[in-house]
C-alpha cells in the first residue's frame, strides 16, 4: 500500500537536496504552496499528473523519483 508520508518525505528529502523552497517547487509545477506542504506532511497524495509536475519541477525524470519512494516503502 502507498503509504502518503513516505511519499511526502521522499519528495521534501529531495527538493531540500536540491535546495529548492517549497514557493519554488511549486511555482515550478503550477500548484500551490499549500497543496506542496500537504503532500509533503502525508495529509495528502500527489495524483498521477501532479506527481509528473513535481518531478519535472525538481527536474528528475518520474521513474528515478518513483523508484526512490519505492526503496524507502521495502525498508
């Protein structure tokens, strides 16, 4: 099962890398601020074409960012 906060955590972990703010990454993918810091608490779960947006924000192809989610879901 997707469990939202590791999805959540997986994405903050990655745009804090990438020393992105979450006003950045969102602008980048045409959501809002609070719609971004809801999907990164786990209060919420991308849909499939926000994710892709998300992805494309933090500039990392859907696939790498996925496969990083799924690593920390086996752990």
């Amino acid at each position: 099962m997707l469990d939202a906060v590791i999805v959540g955590r997986v994405i903050q972990n990655y745009r804090e890398k990438c020393n992105l703010s979450q006003d950045v990454v969102s602008g980048l993918a045409d959501i809002g601020r609070t719609h971004l810091s809801a999907i990164e608490r786990g209060v919420r779960k991308p849909t499939l074409e926000t994710f892709f947006k998300l992805a494309e924000a933090l500039n990392i192809e859907p696939h790498k960012l996925m496969k990083m989610i799924e690593d920390e879901l086996i752990k």
